[in-house]
C-alpha cells in the first residue's frame, strides 16, 4: 500500500498530522490511517473551547470496519471544528490532509518536539505493516 505522507508536518504514532499556524495546531488524521479504517461512516467531533492534555481522546471516528477513538498530539483548548464532517465524513478518505478534524490552540509548543516529521513517520508506518 502507497501512503501518502507529506512534508512540513508533525506526525504522532496514532496516525494523527499537524499543522502548525502560529500557537494554532490543525489536527487531522494521515493518509495511513484513513486505508487502515477503510470507509468513513461518521466523525464525533469535540466541543469548542474544551481543553485537552497532549495523547488524550478527543473523539471518534466510525468506519464501516471500526470504531476508534481519535487523540491529539498537543495539549490545548479546541478553538475550531471542521463542521463539514457532519455531512461528509468520507472526505477523510479522499482528502486526509486538505480535511483538518479540528484546530487545538497549543498551550505547550515543546510537544511538537515529540512529533515525528516526514521520514520518521515514513519508517514508523514501515515498521507497522
């Protein structure tokens, strides 16, 4: 299976990316993990303005093979969500990088430094197949 990774961005060992714009995390899931959940059937997404600590579940995402819980990488308060996700939860399959989940204001930069980039996360996928 080709994984799309792309550059430039963070990547946890849950399959999650981030974006960073400014203190502003966009959070969404990796090409990787879309093909293991297979067809996305539903997307609970978390409160504005709840507060959460880095690797702590922030919702779940459904597919037709699994339900499984999705984690932040970064600690802070959910300053947005991707409503869109309501509707169209599949765009997760089609687009997993152009379709952020939700947008966390970082209250610990330094987490990023526990991030993978690009090629780490490359060979970490590697090591998961």
């Amino acid at each position: 299976m080709a994984t799309e990774i792309k550059e430039g961005l963070y990547y946890s060992d849950e399959h999650e990316w981030v974006r960073v714009d400014e203190d502003n995390a966009n959070i969404g899931i990796t090409d990787y993990a879309q093909h293991q959940l297979g067809d996305i059937v539903f997307v609970e997404l978390p409160d504005l303005d709840s507060e959460f600590d880095a690797e702590e579940s922030i919702g779940v995402i459904e597919s037709v093979k699994a339900v499984s819980d999705m984690h932040t990488p970064v600690s802070g308060t959910v300053t947005a969500v991707n409503e869109g996700l309501d509707d169209v939860p599949e765009s997760l399959n089609s687009n997993p990088y152009e379709e952020h989940i939700v947008v966390i204001k970082m209250s610990d930069r330094s987490e990023l430094d526990k991030l993978m980039n690009a090629k780490e996360y490359a060979d970490f996928c590697e090591k998961e197949e």
